[in-house]
C-alpha cells in the first residue's frame, strides 16, 4: 500500500511525516487508526521509560550515595524532560530559527536522549490534536501550492505564438 497521493499536474508533492506518510494531507490510509497508534505506542514506551528510570533510581537507593546525589539525578531528569517536551512540542509547529545553526541542534540532541519520556509524551498529547508536525507541513504544502498555482494562472498560453503587439489580428 502506498501513501503517496497523486497530484494533479506538475504540483507540489506533499513531504511525508514519520508514522503516518502522506495520509495527512486528505486523512485517509488508516490516518486515524495511526493517530491512535502512535498515541498508544508513545504512552506504552513512556511508561516502560519511566519504570526502567524507577530501576535505575532503587540501583542508587541501594548504593547508598546519598540523598545529595539522588536529588540530583531527579532534578536533573526532570528538567531534561521538561526541555525535552517543550523542543519536541515547538518542532511540530515551526522549524528552528535559521540562526539556530546545526550545534544547537546537536546540543539538544544529548538532553533529548536524556528526556526521552518528554519527547514521547509530546508525541502522544500532540496525536490528539494532529499527526504530530502536521499544522507546520500542512502550511507549507498549501503555501507551495499556492505558489505554483500563482505562477500557472500568470502564463497565458506559449509567448512564442503571440503576435507582435504592433500586429495584431482585428475580427
């Protein structure tokens, strides 16, 4: 099964989105069944990450570091995931600002890993609303479209075949 959809004519094609191809642009192809999906695989991987976060937090209690050093590691897991969801919540709606050059996304990159359940609960809250991303390739597709069909609708026929401006054919 494909998820592309035709076009008419030489248009845009629509960018696919993870998970869900381009069966957002008319909400076909399981487009639905994939929200739900998505929604249900991103809560399950949060919840498996957050148990597996518990293990790692009892191996601690059991060392015996130290309410300083628990704190910490909390504190900081907290705050990666909070991060973690407010970036991955801000890509669905807009790109990063062309200053935000390439190390800045590498930098985030290690706080996202770090916040993993953050960015799979952004996932899920945001398959209620859309496919996630879907408002921001959404716009852009009907901005490319309109674009093309500004350019199509100026051309009038071949310029080649009119006649001069000096010549022309009275009925």
């Amino acid at each position: 099964m494909s998820d592309a959809h035709e076009t008419t004519g030489s248009g845009p094609a629509p960018e696919p989105i993870r998970f869900f191809g381009t069966t957002w642009v008319k909400h076909d192809g399981g487009y639905a069944l994939r929200r739900a999906g998505v929604a249900a695989g991103a809560l399950a991987l949060a919840a498996a990450g957050a148990l597996v976060l518990r293990l790692a937090y009892e191996g601690l209690a059991i060392a015996k570091v130290g309410g300083l050093v628990n704190g910490l590691v909390v504190i900081a897991f907290a705050v990666c995931n909070a991060l973690a969801f407010r970036k991955t919540w801000e890509g669905f709606l807009r790109h990063p600002a062309p200053a935000a050059d390439a190390s800045a996304e590498r930098s985030m990159y290690s706080i996202r890993m770090i916040g993993f359940i953050g960015v799979l609960l952004a996932y899920f809250f945001r398959c209620f609303v859309e496919a996630p991303g879907e408002r921001l390739h959404r716009s852009e597709y009907e901005e490319a479209r309109a674009r093309h069909e500004r350019r199509r609708t100026t051309r009038t026929g071949n310029p080649a075949a009119r006649a001069p401006k000096g010549r022309r054919k009275h009925p």
